[in-house]
C-alpha cells in the first residue's frame, strides 16, 4: 500500500502464474494457459525466474533456442536429427530423418527450414514454449512427384521419421506417439502427423515411419 502501486508476491510465481496485491488489499492472480517463464539460478533480479524465449540463435555447429525449459538443439547441417530436446535430468527425445541429410538451415525467429532437402521439398522445425512442430514443406506439384517416387508404396506415401529417446521411453498409443520416463510417467507426445493443402481447407491424415 505504501508504494501505491500493484505489488506481486515473487513468493508465489510459478511457470504459468502471477500473484499481485493492490494498494486496496484486493488480490490479482494472473494465470496462463501454458509455460511462460522458467527456473533460471542467474536471474536474480526476478528471483530466479526468466520468460521463455524461443528466439533460435546459431551456436557453434549447431542452433539452439535461447530460454526454454531443459534443453532444445536443432541441426546445424550435414546430419539427419533436425531437433533433439532434454529436460534438465538429461532425459529426452531425438527425431530423425533417416536418409535426409539435412543443409544449412535458414534461421528467422522461432523457426528453422532446411531448403530443397529434396527438389522443391523444405523441411521447417518451428520451437514453441512446450514443444515443437516440424513440418514437409511440399512446394509445387513435381515435388510430390519427387516425394512420391522416393516413398511411395503400395498407394501411400510413408515419409522417413524415427524418434529415439534417452533415459525415456517411446510407446506406440492410439492417439500418436507417446514418451515415458520413470514409473511410466508422462513426459511428451507425438500427435499423428497430418497433411493439408495450402490451396483449400481440406486436411487428411499422412504415415510416417
């Protein structure tokens, strides 16, 4: 009250809350949908606590994503593993793309493409607070023709993704893929992949394998 201004209780942030008292002793709590802030020992202006940034910055061989929970990389070039992530225990998932060796990518933002990995085919990883999307850029016609003399089997089109995990596990689930540290608790998930066209507002469902 003394200061006439609201005054949050540093005691009670968490991930994805905020507490504040009024100068008339009214309480605000500001509460967010998903993590926007993370433990961070160097902040100590904000007792210890840092807001999530997804920027992607070029760090030696590689790119990383400069304040997220645990630990994102992402492919500098010549491998297949465009992104692994960590939490701060060490655990965590590696996806690859086998027999996709991966170019330099084009970084801007929370977002890194990999251009022409095939003829007229980007691969483009985007970081998010709580995880990532990876996406096959498909840009005109013959590269689906491309994608599908590459892939294609039996009518379908089976795009080449593993996911390997360290001190986790990765289970099949009916909704996706699933990955489970110890006890069997719930550390991520894969959604089914999806495809859609960016001409209509028709979507379907793609294999990945």
């Amino acid at each position: 009250r003394a200061q006439g201004v609201p005054v949050e209780v540093l005691g009670q942030r968490s991930e994805v809350r905020r507490v504040f008292v009024h100068p008339s002793g009214k309480v605000q709590e500001e509460v967010a949908a998903a993590p926007v802030r993370l433990r961070d020992a160097k902040a100590s202006e904000t007792q210890g606590w840092r807001a999530i940034d997804t920027t992607l910055v070029v760090d030696g061989g590689g790119v990383r994503a400069r304040a997220v929970p645990g630990a994102v990389t992402l492919e500098g070039a010549g491998g297949d593993s465009p992104i692994a992530v960590a939490d701060a225990a060490g655990a965590g998932v590696q996806l690859q793309l086998p027999g996709v060796r991966l170019p330099k990518p084009v970084v801007e933002g929370s977002t890194a493409t990999y251009p022409e990995v095939f003829t007229g085919v980007d691969v483009r990883v985007e970081v998010r607070p709580v995880g990532f999307e990876l996406v096959w850029v498909v840009k005109d016609k013959k590269a689906v023709s491309e994608l599908v003399r590459r892939f294609g089997k039996a009518g379908a089109v089976t795009l080449p993704t593993m996911v390997s995990a360290t001190g986790a596990d990765v289970v099949a689930a009916d909704d996706g893929v699933q990955v489970r540290g110890a006890k069997g608790k719930a550390l991520g998930h894969f959604a089914p992949p999806m495809m859609w066209d960016a001409g209509t507002r028709t979507f379907s469902r793609i294999t990945s394998q």
